[in-house]
C-alpha cells in the first residue's frame, strides 16, 4: 500500500474531523483578510471538502 493509499484511507476514515479543520481555516483566513477573499475561501473549502468524498461510494 502506497504513501497516498493510506492517506486516502486516513482520511476516509476522520472525515468529520478533517471538514472541521477545513472550515476553521477557511474562518481563519476570511477573519485575516477581514472577508475580502471570502467567496474564493468559500470555493476552496468546498473543493476540498469534495475531494474527500470523491471516492466514496454514493448511495
């Protein structure tokens, strides 16, 4: 099992606390920049929260 297998199956399995982290930073950024990037921030979370679930089977 590769390097990326494993981070794939790590984060499969800690998703809710991955999204979490995900949106902290988005919160962090937005609150540094005073909102001004706030729909490209916005963009990038849902990007990532997608390639999390990308190989998820659907139901």
């Amino acid at each position: 099992m590769s390097f990326l297998d494993k981070a794939k199956d790590l984060l499969a399995q800690n998703a809710d606390k991955v999204e979490s982290a995900i949106d902290k930073a988005g919160d962090m950024v937005d609150e540094k920049t005073e909102g001004k990037f706030s729909g490209v921030v916005d963009k990038a979370q849902d990007a990532a929260k997608n390639a999390i679930h990308k190989d998820e089977p659907t139901q």
